[in-house]
C-alpha cells in the first residue's frame, strides 16, 4: 500500500462483519488515526470479530513500523 487512498480500500475489502462494533467509517477512521499519528504500539482491549483491530493492523503495516496488542478480557 502506497497511499492513504489504497489504504481505505484495503479497510473495506478485509473489514469482518463487526456489526455495530465497527462499521466502514469507523474502521477507516481508526486506521487514518494510525497513519497520522504513527504510534509504536497499539492496544485493543476487547478484541471481538477484531473489527477495530484490523483497521489498526492494516495502518501499522502501511506505516511500516508499530506492533499491536489485542487483550480479549
């Protein structure tokens, strides 16, 4: 993925149904935020289909630095 527009694309190709938990919007607004912000870690707490996670995923990916941690209580 070269650019952000790629990007959201990718989002919504391999987005899991989260149902209410995380539509397109805000899947690409959580990656947009990890684009923008390039953290070094992200966390997850409450992982479920990993609606939210994937997005952030895709993100540290195109960012090409970043590690995940999902915790599922």
């Amino acid at each position: 993925m070269n650019n952000i527009g790629e990007l959201m694309l990718e989002v919504a190709r391999v987005l899991p149904d989260g149902g209410n938990w995380c539509d397109l919007v805000k899947g690409q607004t959580l990656a947009a935020i990890v684009v923008g912000l390039r953290p070094a870690v992200v966390v997850e707490i409450g992982v479920f289909l990993g609606g939210s996670l994937v997005p952030m995923l895709l993100a540290l990916k195109h960012n090409g630095c970043g590690r995940a941690v999902a915790i599922d209580p």
